[in-house]
C-alpha cells in the first residue's frame, strides 16, 4: 500500500481521479442528487464524484473531498 494522498488533495478530475476511484476508493453512498460519494478506508476521508461534460458524447469525473 503506498501513501495515501487522500488527506492532502482537495479534488482531482479526469484520469487522476478515475485512477483513484477504481484502485484506492469504495462506493458508501450517493447524495440524492444522482452523485456519488466515495470513501477511502486508510485516511478517512470521503470524496464525492461528479460528472462534468467535455465535447458532445464524453464526460469526465470530478472529485471533490468532503469536509468534516
Ligand atoms: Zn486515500
């Protein structure tokens, strides 16, 4: 396991975030407005995904950490 950055970043998009959500994150729940909200089990700290647009048939994440 390396070092979790998790409690140093403040968000991340595109294929940094993807990255993150399919190796380091676990789905908890969404937010009942169609967005996800992801939690990382080393620091704690929860991120919530959303999507953006980009071009007609594309879109990204975006991963916005959760303040508590
Ligand atoms: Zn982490």
């Amino acid at each position: 396991m390396g070092t979790c950055r998790c409690a140093i970043l403040n968000g991340l998009s595109g294929a940094l975030a993807r990255d993150l959500l399919d190796k380091h994150l676990r789905e908890v729940r969404t937010d009942g407005m169609g967005r996800t909200v992801y939690l990382c089990e080393d620091s704690e700290v929860e991120w919530l995904e959303e999507r953006q647009r980009v071009g007609y048939d594309d879109d990204v994440s975006v991963l916005r950490r959760l303040q508590h």
